[in-house]
C-alpha cells in the first residue's frame, strides 16, 4: 500500500494506537535476548510515524535511524522527538540508505506484509547490520489468522490477510537464505483495545491496512455490525490477536 495516496497517516497513529504496559512489555521481550552493551546503533525499518522509535531509543539506550517509503508517514514521526539521536530517512527496505556494518540492531514492527521483496530487504538487512547483530521483527503470521477479531465482521477480509501475511515457515527460510539464525521466537497475545466500543472506533479510522483494502460497501456494513456487537459486549471485554516475535542473530 502507497501511504503517501492515502489519509492513513493522519489517523494511523489513533487507528493503530499501542497502549504504553503493551509497548514496554514488547521492548522488554527484545531487551531481555539482546545485551544493550552491544546495541549503540538502531534501524528501525518501516518506521512509519515513529510510534515505537523513541521508545527503541530509550530502552537501549541507543541512537536510531528511522527508515520508512512514505513520506507523509516520516512526516508525523519528525514531529513526535527533538532528541539528537534520531533521525529520519525515506527509503525502501530492499535499497537501505545506510554504510555496510553500521548498525547492531534492526527492528520491525509490523512491517513484513508491506514488503514488496522481503527476500532482498533481510539481505540488506544483513548488509548494514554488524557481525553478530540481531534483526527483531514483531508481526502478525498466517499461523495466527484465526485469531483476527474482526473475522467474522467483515466476510472478504480472510482472503486480503492471507494475500498479505506470510507465515513463520516462510519467514525462517528467508532468513536464513539471508544469512541468519534464530536466536529466540514467541507467539502472545497483544491488547488492541480495551473493549470493543474502542475497537469499532479504531477500525473506523481505516488505519489498519487490511481493513482499508475492503470494498467500501462491505466496510460500511461490517462497521455497522461492529457496533451493534460493541453495544451487546462486556465492556471490559478487552480485544486482541496473537503477535509474533522473533529474534534472529547475522551469522
């Protein structure tokens, strides 16, 4: 998807909003494998608007490159840190605008689907990264599909995530085509809203890529038929899905 031919960033951040217990018990994973003596120097990849590029920083206490193609995204992210330890580049992942061996670590958050060869962007991950490095993805896979909460709302949207995802078998053979091992790997459960009220409200906003891709038709009545659950719900019936995180060491 072309962010920069969408409205996506301007509600992206509200759409696709991480709570902050959800965002440091996810660092805190990462943080736990990977000894922050040895990270001084982070790419985070497909940064989009920088939800989780100063968070990176502070938990390790390291400078970071933000790398992203939409313009329009990078342009929310420049307005969320001054720190003289973040900067900001657009570029694709598979031709990265960095020195061979310059970083320790690269993140990447919900990214996966969105490359066009993720073949080639982990070798230039590979390329940057220094000996022994670490690439920490955080992404859903087609393992956990059934574990989407909207489903059963919105009858077209299986057959788009599918189309989208890849799975964890075919993860692990990209990266170790790329010159990789993997050093750790979870599956959790993540928060995505409080209640479904909060969900709807979410959704409404079309940041999330998939939803955004439905016909407009199906979209409205999906909607509308998730309110009408919201209203029959619990409301302290927190919504989520089943994330994975992977940790995987250059050889």
């Amino acid at each position: 998807m072309d962010y920069d031919k969408t409205n996506v960033p301007e509600t992206y951040d509200a759409g696709r909003e991480i709570s902050g217990s959800e965002k440091s018990r996810m660092l805190a994973y990462f943080a736990s494998n990977i000894s922050a003596d040895k990270v001084a120097a982070i790419l985070d990849l497909g940064c989009g608007t920088g939800r989780l590029t100063q968070a990176l920083s502070d938990t390790f206490d390291a400078g970071v490159v933000g790398v992203d193609p939409s313009q329009k995204m990078l342009d929310q992210a420049r307005q969320k840190t001054a720190s003289q330890r973040i900067t900001f580049k657009r570029a694709a992942g598979e031709t990265l605008p960095l020195d061979d061996g310059s970083v320790d670590m690269v993140f990447m958050s919900m990214v996966l689907h969105h490359l066009n060869d993720p073949q080639q962007t982990f070798h230039e991950c590979q390329r940057v990264l220094r000996s022994g490095g670490h690439v920490c993805l955080r992404n859903t896979v087609t393992d956990e599909i059934p574990s989407y909460p909207y489903l059963d709302i919105f009858p077209s949207i299986r057959s788009i995530i599918e189309g989208q995802l890849i799975s964890r078998a075919q993860l692990e053979q990209f990266m170790t085509a790329a010159g990789f091992e993997r050093a750790a790997h979870q599956s959790v459960w993540g928060e995505i809203s409080g209640g479904w009220q909060a969900f709807a409200d979410k959704v409404a906003l079309k940041a999330d890529s998939f939803v955004a891709r439905l016909e407009e038709q199906e979209f409205v009545s999906g909607l509308a038929a998730l309110r009408e659950k919201a209203g029959h719900s619990d409301p302290n019936e927190r919504v989520g899905q089943n994330v994975d995180r992977f940790i995987y060491r250059r050889l």
